[in-house]
C-alpha cells in the first residue's frame, strides 16, 4: 500500500527525464500524466483543459501524500 502512494507521488517528479528523453515517444509509451498535461496544454494549445487536468493532479497527490502520512503514523503506533 505504500508502494502506491509513493509511486504515484514520485511520478510527477519524472517530467523532466520523460520528456527530455523521449517526449512520452514513441507513439505514447512513455507517456506519464504531466508530460500527458504538457502536451495538451501547449502542444495542442489547450491551456484551460492543461490547467483543469493539473488541478485534478494536484489534488490526487495532495490525497496520495495525506494517505502516506496516515499509515505512516500507524505503522509508528505498532
């Protein structure tokens, strides 16, 4: 279970290495949510659907980081 959290965590840390690797190429292989973000929104000029998509991110993360930190103290309880 924390393997869950932290993955999804740690994926948006991977911009950077995904898109100056590969561009989420060949095809959309390598394609992860921000580079996937970051195509919509400047490659196909869509910034109002580029921010909404960031928005619903930020707040997946920001539940991804409470649950972490929840079983983290009760993992500490034990």
């Amino acid at each position: 279970m924390i393997d869950l959290f932290l993955i999804t965590i740690w994926t948006f840390g991977y911009f950077t290495f995904v898109f100056g690797l590969t561009g989420g190429g060949p095809g959309r292989a390598t394609e992860i949510a921000p580079v996937f973000i970051y195509n919509e929104a400047f490659g196909l000029y869509k910034i109002g659907y580029g921010a909404a998509i960031s928005f619903i991110m930020t707040i997946v993360v920001a539940m991804a980081c409470i649950g972490y930190l929840i079983l983290l103290r009760r993992m500490e309880r034990v």
